[in-house]
C-alpha cells in the first residue's frame, strides 16, 4: 500500500510538472541588460481590430512594441486612432479602468483610452517590458489650432501616468546626469530592462499622409524636436513623454537633415529594416546606444511571410536582425507569442 501511494505521488507530482510551462530561454539573463543593448520583438498597427480584438491581447503575446496611428482631430480636439480615418475612430481599445475590463466592452475610442489600457495592463504586469509604444501622427501636429506637442505630452501624462518612462528619465539615469539625450544615451545611461519592468517608452514618428503632403513644412520629428529643445532650456524637460524618432533608413548620421540644435535630441531612428541592411553601418547605432527600431522585418532577403511565417522563419529572422544591431524588430508576426517575447543580446 505504502509502495502504491508513493508511486501514485510521484506520478501527480511529474503530471504537475509537465503542466508548468518552461521559462522563455530567451529571456535567461536579459533583465541585466541595458535597455540600449537589448533587442525585442514589434508588433504593426496593434490597435487594428482585424489584428486583435482588444489590444491587450496584442500586449499579451509579450511583445516589446506596439504600434498606433493617430490623426488630430482639430474640429473635436481629439486624437482618434485608426488606419485611414481622420475624422472617426476604428482600433481595438476599450479605455479599461481595471484589468477585468481590459477584454470587454465596446471598442473604437480615442488615444487617451489606448494609453488607459496600456496603463491598466502594464499595472496588472508589473515584471512585463519595457514596452515601446510607437505613435505615428498620420497628419502631424496642429499646434496653431491648440494640438501641438504641449497638447499631446498633457494625454500622456494623464493616461499613461508614471508608467512612462520619458527624456528626463534617460538625462537623469543610472549613471548620473547628462544635458541632452544624445551626451546620456552615448554615455550609456540607460536603466537596465529590470529596471523598466512595468513601463512604457513612446516614440512618435511622422506619418505616412504628413511625409507626403507638400503644404506641410513643419513635420512631427522636426516640431517635436524643437520643443524638447525649448522645454530643456527652460528647465521644464520634465513634462516632456516622448522620444522623436529620426524616421527613415539612411546612411551616415541622419540627424545632418536638422539644424544643429535640435540634433541632439534624437537617439531614436526607426526604419525599414531591409534598407538597414543593403549597405548602411548598423553598428553605427549601437556603439552609441541610440535605439533602433527596424520594420517591415519579413522584407529582408530571403523574404518571408509577413503574417505567418513559421516559428523557425520568424526567430531566425529576428536573430539576424539582433546581430545588425536593431533594438526592435517589427513585422505583422501576431499569431507567435514565442517569438514576440524574445529578447537578444544586441549585436
């Protein structure tokens, strides 16, 4: 009898077991790295409901960037976020309160509601992240008409809270105080992926309509550069939420196409990663520590599926992408959550 209940315990004991899933191998170790010095896995145009029902579960698949597109709404002084329309909203969030409601309840709300759901979900993660959160202004800013940079840095920081992680954070890092992004981020003073759990870094590029409207002089990179640039000599960088991106793969330093003194401001660049690839010195950005988000991930010869490709495809392809020195590998991958938790040594 003894015999028969010790065998019977070990086996409820091995059948427990095996019901445990396994840590992420991936993520061994990673927490000690810098944020700089990381690579993770993105997600395309999150907020899009033919992607996900709710975006928290684009957040659950443990992704380390999501994606939403913005157009300023300057006759209701709303963000609304969706794909192509600039006067309505179509996205997946809920403007959840508490971590119940993150998966119910109607969707298509405005951009403080999206923030409200990371918050929620972040709160209710705290060992998840760093996540980035990728902004594209479709139109730009409408600062002249009362929806400027002021305007969008005041959402984020009523919605997203302390959850954000913003430019004076990085100046004031670990490694002691700096006087603009590109002096801490060279230095290397970003706080380790352990010390970000449970926090959110925005990035804001300029969008696909604004790039190509000819009556626009004044692009998101440029304005919110400036502003930055401002708030930091009025000693006010503490209000700021974002990290403008340098949008666009190009050789050299492509901050050249700015003036001068709001070069300094960029250590974010974001572009195709196949362009990354066909000849330009990756390397560059990550000696620097300057992050750099590559997109379109499954372009890179030999092409893969943009949506679907294996579990294989899609590490292999993000493993190639982490040794050119990308800090986020971004593609429309929404059906591999082992793939979207990854997270490589940079380089």
């Amino acid at each position: 009898m003894t015999v028969r209940r010790t065998l019977a315990a070990a086996v409820l004991a091995l059948s427990a077991a095996a019901l445990i899933p396994a840590p992420q191998a991936s993520a061994t170790g990673t927490g000690d790295l810098p944020f700089g010095s990381a690579t993770t896995v993105g997600l395309h145009n999150t907020y899009d409901p033919a992607a996900f029902s709710y975006l928290a579960q684009a957040l659950d698949t443990g992704t380390g960037m999501i994606e939403l597109d913005a157009w300023t709404d300057t006759i209701t002084k709303e963000w609304k976020v969706s794909h192509s329309n600039p006067l309505g909203n179509s996205n997946n969030c809920v403007n959840a309160s508490s971590a119940a409601q993150l998966y119910s309840g109607g969707a298509n709300k405005n951009l403080e509601s999206c923030f409200d759901d990371i918050r929620v979900w972040l709160a209710a993660h705290p060992t998840a992240g760093p996540l980035v959160v990728k902004l594209e202004l479709k139109g730009g800013f409408a600062a002249n008409r009362g929806m400027g940079p002021k305007e969008l840095d005041a959402l984020i920081a009523a919605h997203l809270g302390a959850a954000a992680y913003r430019p004076a954070d990085l100046l004031a890092g670990p490694g002691g105080s700096y006087a603009t992004l590109d002096d801490a981020a060279r230095a290397g003073n970003w706080p380790s992926r352990a010390a970000l759990a449970g926090r959110a870094v925005v990035e804001v590029i300029p969008g696909t309509v604004e790039e190509s409207n000819p009556f626009d002089t004044l692009h998101t990179d440029v304005e919110y550069g400036r502003y930055l640039r401002d708030l930091a000599a009025a000693g006010k960088l503490g209000q700021a939420q974002i990290f403008p991106a340098v949008h666009g793969a190009a050789a050299a330093d492509p901050r050249t196409r700015y003036e001068s003194a709001i070069r300094p401001w960029f250590v974010l660049f974001d572009g195709d990663a196949a362009a990354y690839l066909n000849g330009i010195d990756t390397s560059w950005y990550d000696s620097r520590h300057y992050l750099l988000v590559m997109t379109d991930a499954q372009n890179v010869a030999p092409a893969i599926s943009g949506t679907d490709p294996t579990a294989d495809q899609a590490r292999a392809r993000s493993v190639q992408l982490a040794a050119a020195h990308a800090s986020v590998v971004s593609s429309d991958w929404r059906h591999l959550p082992e793939v979207q938790s990854l997270v490589l040594p940079r380089g």
